[in-house]
C-alpha cells in the first residue's frame, strides 16, 4: 500500500519533471506554474505547497537534472577505476552524450539560461556548469591547453546534444532516428573519438570490429 509520504513524493517529483519540460520549452519567463501544473497533472496550489516560488521549483528541477547526470558519469566509470585518463575521459564523452540523448531539456535549458545574464545563469555556473568546465579541464589531452578549453567546452556540448535536440529535423533529412539505441552509441563513439581519439592499439582494435562486421555483412 501506498503511503501517504510515497504519495507526496511522487507529486513532487512529477511537479519537478514537469518542470524540466517546461523550462526547457518555454524559457523561465515563459513557463507557468499554472503551465507546470497542468503538465505534472495536479493544481496549481500543490506546486505553491511543494515550491514556495517559480525560482525555487527552478533551482530544484535544475539540481534533480545535473544529479541525474553527475551519477550517470560517476556509474559510468566505476568499471573503468584505475583505468588510463585517456580512457576514463573518453567513456565520459560517451555517458555525456547519452545522457543528452535521454535528456534533451539539459540542452534546452542550458540555452534559455544561457542567452543573458542574470542571478539565475550565476547561480547554474556556481551550482554546476562549473564543476562540469573544471572537470574538462582535468581531462589529459586539454590539459595545460587553457587557450582552448572554452572553445572545447563548448564544441562538446554542441557536438554531443544537438543531434538529438534536433531529432525531428535530423529524421527529416537524413532518414536517420538518432534516438535509436544503435544511433545513440554510433553518436558517443564518434563524439570520443572526435574530442580525444583513439591511441593506435585502439585503433587496431576499431579496425579489427569493422572488418569483422564488414565480413559478416558481406555473408
């Protein structure tokens, strides 16, 4: 049986997934309480209860998503401890992008925050978007190279999220569903090997599973 605590956590939590969607639609200007409540299929009143203003369901919808992201990165290399940098970094690549893949409204909102500064965009740099630029500056191959982080910083997050912000136009014109699993791991592998590529024992490797595929295609 369901508790009554169970019952308002899972209101909470889909006032802040509502939220989510509608900050990254609609811009913090834009989006409603009234607009969110409809969403999360509850009244306004319960999103005043549980929030007690648009800028605190804001900062707690922003925090539920980088949370989400932080462990997704952290259980991505657990496997990988005591791994090469190298390959650490690029298996970060690789969860990065599948986390814009599974969640587009990160992108959505880093650009509607992003557009102009305010109290709102300091306090994402402060809260998060800063550990994420020290942590790519951290990574070997960008590191000592500060001339260049920030075009990096950049070049990766768009690399790694706009195929999927995009997916309507990526399927109009290509032919291709990026949101496809297959799709999705194409995309992480091409994003690593873009930002850090492989060293040449890799690359053999690489080299080995393609002609094997071809092969088996081939028959």
């Amino acid at each position: 049986m369901v508790t009554r605590k169970e019952q308002r956590e899972a209101t909470r939590q889909r006032i802040i997934d509502a939220a989510i969607e509608a900050f990254s639609e609609l811009g913090f200007e834009g989006a409603s309480t009234r607009n969110i409540a409809g969403r999360a299929g509850t009244n306004q009143g319960l999103v005043t209860y549980y929030f007690k203003s648009k800028e605190s369901l804001w900062r707690a919808a922003t925090d539920h998503l980088f949370r989400k992201l932080d462990e997704q990165l952290k259980s991505g290399l657990v496997r990988l401890n005591g791994a090469p940098p190298r390959d650490r970094a690029r298996e970060a690549i690789r969860q990065y992008v599948r986390f814009t893949a599974a969640n587009p409204a990160l992108t959505g909102l880093m650009l509607s925050e992003g557009k102009a500064a305010s109290g709102r965009l300091s306090w994402l740099i402060d809260e998060h978007l800063g550990d994420l630029y020290r942590n790519m500056a951290r990574m070997k191959p960008l590191r000592d190279k500060a001339e260049i982080l920030p075009h990096a910083y950049y070049a990766l997050a768009g690399a790694a999220s706009l195929i999927f912000s995009l997916a309507p136009e990526c399927q109009e014109l290509t032919g291709l569903d990026p949101n496809t699993q297959e799709a999705v791991e194409i995309h992480a592998e091409f994003v690593a090997n873009l930002f850090i590529p492989p060293d040449e024992s890799e690359r053999g490797a690489q080299d080995l599973t393609a002609a094997s595929a071809a092969a088996e295609r081939v028959h």
